[in-house]
C-alpha cells in the first residue's frame, strides 16, 4: 500500500471513529456515591439515608430543606467537603 493511501485509509478510519469517541463518557465521581447512599433510588438523600450525613449535613443541605439534593452532593464532593 502506498503512503498515500495508508494516509487516506488511516484519514477514513479517524473520520468515522471520533464520533463514537466523542460521545464516550467518564465516569463522575459523584455518580457512585450518591447511588450508594440514596438507597431508595428517590433522586434525594433523605431519612435514614441521612444517619451518615448527620455531621456534615448542616454544610451540605446549603437550602436548608432537609433533603441533600445530587446538586448539592456535587459541590461537596467536589470542593473536598464529602471524601
């Protein structure tokens, strides 16, 4: 095969690769965490789900309502709040 057309065969390859590279997606860190502690699969982590939170939970609840939302999970996990 000519460099050419190892060039062109290799220029064919990427072209219909990168989409199915592009919509790879990573893993969040937060995804596990959150699935691990929000038992009943509500979208909140709330009740006896809590139990673990007590201590943390006033800075993580930053609404207030009692519930710890997936929004709110991120922030604390992400600025070092929840490990």
């Amino acid at each position: 095969m000519s460099k050419l057309a190892g060039l062109a065969a290799a220029l064919a390859m990427s072209l219909v690769a990168a989409p199915a590279l592009a919509q790879t997606k990573l893993p969040n860190p937060v995804d596990a965490k959150f699935a691990a502690a929000d038992v009943d699969k509500s979208g909140h982590i709330d009740g006896k789900e809590l139990e673990s939170f007590k201590v943390q939970m006033a800075k993580i609840d930053t609404d207030k309502d009692g519930k710890i939302s997936r929004q709110e999970l991120d922030v604390a996990v992400m600025t070092g709040l929840l490990k």
